[in-house]
C-alpha cells in the first residue's frame, strides 16, 4: 500500500541501543486475517505443504532477475564461509560444531558451485514470514496450496487453525544464488523451531521484526553452553510434534514433488549439498545471532532462540551428511 506521499516504500528513523540512529525502509502490506507458522506446533503434513509452497516461490522467481540481487551478503549461503570471523566470538564446543560445518561446506559443497543451478530465491522462508489459516482461505504472495482441513498432524493453536499455509511475506532478503538454498533455509529453520519451549515461541511470535538480524547490528554475545538438553522436538514435545528427520523429509519431499511437477526437479549436485547447506544456514543464523546479542544484551529474543539453534545444528550433524542425502532422496522418492 503507497504511503501518504504516494511512495511504496517510506523511510523512517529509529534510535538504536548504543544511541545512534538507523535508517528504516517501511513497507505497509494488505492485512490477511492469518497466523504466523511460528505460533503454531506444525506437524509434518504442514510442513510438507510448506515444502510445496516453497518450491511454487522458487519455481516462480526462476524468471526473475534484478542487478541489485547479486550482491554480497551475509545471509547467502553460497558465502557462508563469511562467518567465519566471528568464530571466536562463541563457546568452544559451539566454535567447534560451526568450524566443522565450514569445513564440510568448503570440502563438499564449494566443489559443486558449478553444477548448482543459480537463480533469485526469497531466501528467508522462516516461521516469521509463513502465513497460516483455515484450509481454503486462499494463498497471495507466494502462499496457497492446498492444505488438509481435518487432521491433527497439522497441529496449530486455538483461533490460528494452522490447517494450510495462506501465504509467504518478506522479500527483503531477495538473492541471486544457488537454487537449493531455498530449500536448504526452509529446512532448517523448520529444524530450530523444533526446540522451540513455549517462552522461546510466543517471544518469536511477538518479535518477528527480529528474526533476522543484521551485521550492521553487530552482536557477539552466546548464549550460556550449558542447558543444552538432549530433548528432541518443540522443547517439551507438544501435540503434532515431530523430530528432526521426520520435519526434514516432510518439507524435502513437498518441495521436490512439486519442483518436478513445475519441470524444475533437483539435480544430484543439489541433493549432495543440501544437507550440508541445511547446516550451514543454521551455523550462521546462530554466528550472525551470537553477534547481535551482544550489542543488545537485554534483547531476550535473541537469548531464547540461540539455544534452539545449537540444539538443532547438533542433532542435524549427528549422522554422516551422505547419509542424510539418502534419507532424503528415500523420502523425496
């Protein structure tokens, strides 16, 4: 919707923490009576529609091409080894997890940039920028599908119905970079908002503005390492939880059927990197997050969610990636 002045895009100024002032672009958006995925326990039919609805924005950005997309950033995982300065901003045993995940993205991953198709993805499919309602309330903006109505795989909360995904906002991290990021980033953020407890989930539900901080909010702080409990999915395992691998091929297999069915199928190289990429997007949410935490120590949402992180990245890097692979072309299949 235009602003006062006409302009689509308005610019407002905020003071920040450490008292100076950022600039702000603001966008004002059509309401759509929804909920956030991130209020909602999904289960893996949801998610699986998630992944469908995932590829329908990756095959639709496939035509899509703009000079200011190709640009160095720090969220693009084709340059994921850009994080690894802030390394010895964290605990050694986190240091240590996200050391040997560059490590694997420079040994497995970096060797098949050319054969990854590159394209402009949305590049932020999080539980922040997912809408979902009521089967048949009908998808914009990327949203849609056709979500199952009955069920209590879907989990959702009172009032949310969290029946099918309505729609997918937030353009704002538009990059031109290897295609199977897309999906590498809807993966493992389904992941971490498995270990989400309740106090971590309605924080993300009413700060979603933070889910993604920005380098030019730099941030070292992390998270105590202790606390780190070997509980699998949605911190207490709440109704229609699921665990890691049950999310991972749920979502992997909605977004492959329907990328084939568009005629755009995942190639090998893809399926080889992408367990690795799910990785590596956690590994810098969690560096970039460690960061801005510092600069804002009171900022709760970033304390809450840093652990699920690291509970996800750890669980993810249990088994082998090559295994992980097969786990998920099986469930793609």
């Amino acid at each position: 919707l235009p602003s006062l002045e006409g302009r689509q895009i308005a610019f407002a100024e905020q003071p920040l923490a450490d008292g100076s002032v950022r600039r702000h672009a603001v966008r004002c958006l059509p309401y759509r009576p929804a909920c956030l995925l991130g209020s909602a326990l999904p289960g893996a039919a949801l998610l699986r529609e998630l992944g469908g609805v995932t590829a329908r924005v990756s095959c639709a950005l496939s035509a899509f091409d703009h000079p200011e997309a190709h640009r160095t950033f720090i969220w693009d995982l084709a340059q994921t080894a850009a994080i690894r300065p802030l390394l010895p901003l964290l605990a050694p045993e986190r240091r240590a997890l996200i050391a040997d995940t560059l490590r694997d993205f420079e040994s497995t991953v970096l060797p098949l940039s050319d054969r990854l198709p590159r394209q402009v993805i949305h590049g932020d499919v999080n539980d922040q920028n997912v809408l979902v309602g009521p089967a048949g309330g009908g998808g914009e903006g990327g949203g849609g599908g056709e979500g199952e109505s009955e069920g209590g795989d879907n989990g959702g909360e009172p009032g949310c119905g969290g029946a099918a995904v309505l729609g997918v906002i937030d353009f704002g991290d538009l990059v031109h970079t290897w295609r199977v990021n897309e999906l590498a980033i809807a993966t493992a953020y389904a992941l971490i908002a498995l270990h989400y407890d309740s106090a971590a989930r309605a924080s993300t539900h009413a700060s979603a503005s933070l889910s993604q901080p920005s380098l030019s909010q730099p941030s070292l702080g992390d998270a105590s390492a202790s606390g780190e409990g070997e509980g699998r999915g949605h911190g207490g395992g709440g109704p229609g939880a699921v665990a890691e691998e049950e999310a991972a091929c749920a979502l992997v297999s909605g977004f492959a059927e329907e990328a084939e069915r568009q005629g755009q199928p995942l190639t090998d190289p893809e399926w080889t990197a992408l367990p690795t990429l799910i990785a590596c997007r956690i590994a810098v949410s969690l560096c970039v997050g460690a960061y801005s935490s510092s600069k804002d120590p009171s900022n709760e949402y970033l304390q809450l969610t840093l652990l699920p992180g690291f509970k996800a990245l750890k669980r993810w890097r249990d088994k082998p990636a090559a295994e992980l692979e097969q786990l998920l072309r099986r469930a793609a299949a």
